[in-house]
C-alpha cells in the first residue's frame, strides 16, 4: 500500500506542474514601442519613449498591461487605438487615468499604469464585442497606443481643454 502513495504522490505534483506549464504556455504576450517619431499626423519631436506589455490570458477573456515612460511631461491620458501604422483610428480602450489615477504633472519617468482589460473596457467600435476582437485586431497589426500630455497650451485647431493628439505612438506588435 505505501508502494502506491509513493507513486501517486510525485505523479500528482508533475501532473499539476505540468497544467499549470500549460497554462502560461497558451498565453500570449504582444508589445509596443512608443516614440515621437510615430506619432501621426506630425512625428513630436520629443525625447519622450515608452514600452506598452500585454499578456493575453490563455482563454482571450483578460488583457494584462504594463505601460512605462521616460522622459515625459505632463502625461494626462493613454489609450488604446486601431489603426494601422500609417492612419489615425478610433479609440478602443482607456488604459490611464483610470480607477482612481490622475494625470501626472511635471517630467515623469516610470510605470505610468499597470492593469487588466476585459469585454467591459472596450469603447468606441468594439463596444460590446468580445476581448477576442481587440487580440485579433492586434495580431492583424491593427492597434497602436497613444500617451497624451497636456503642457497647458491649446493645440491648433482645438478647444479649451484639449490636449494634443499624443506625444508618443507606438505600433502593437
């Protein structure tokens, strides 16, 4: 009878290894790299950059993210956009401020927002549509994250309290 449990026992932790393995083996991670030089219409010329990481959940349902900056100042808001490389398109998802942050004032360097999208974050175009639709967008290569600042002057062509279309662009990938 002992011969059994020793069996057993190992098997069912290298069977539980081997799930969970499995598990992050199916998620999927995508990236951006943001920089003035992509932003459109007009590249920014900016010492401004970040990195955009996402990590899609193994059954699509959640979108995990990390969103880090440096040199930038005054960021008010990033967003989630589609949109090819060479075109302005429709926003999508809100990725900061959101629960409760506030835009940062001054030169910022760091992780601007960290969180999680679901169905229920999704604006615009994907309104009601399945967190699937917006991965499918981004493997097609048809997303792009934006990060605004707001330096306090109105850009051309804007009301009071717009910001500019963004400082820094980046293609997800």
């Amino acid at each position: 009878m002992m011969t059994n449990r020793r069996i057993w026992i190992p098997l069912a932790a290298a069977t539980l290894a081997l799930a969970a393995f499995s598990a992050r083996a199916q998620e999927t991670s995508f990236s951006a790299t943001l920089t003035g030089a992509a932003q459109l219409p007009e590249p920014v010329n900016t010492k401004a950059e970040g990195v955009l990481k996402l990590v899609a959940s193994a059954d699509g349902k959640k979108l995990n993210y990390t969103l880090t900056v440096t040199n930038i100042k005054n960021p008010a808001a990033a967003d989630m956009h589609l949109g090819p490389p060479i075109a302005n398109g429709p926003l999508v998802a809100r990725l900061f401020p959101t629960h409760g942050a506030a835009p940062k004032k001054g030169d910022f360097s760091g992780v601007l927002v960290e969180g999680k999208l679901d169905a229920s974050d999704l604006i615009g175009p994907l309104a009601g549509s399945a967190l699937s639709d917006l991965i499918e967008e981004i493997r097609a290569g048809n997303a792009y994250v934006n990060v605004h600042t707001n330096d306090g002057v109105d850009p051309p062509n804007s009301g009071p309290g717009d910001y500019r279309l963004g400082e820094i662009r980046g293609q997800i990938q």
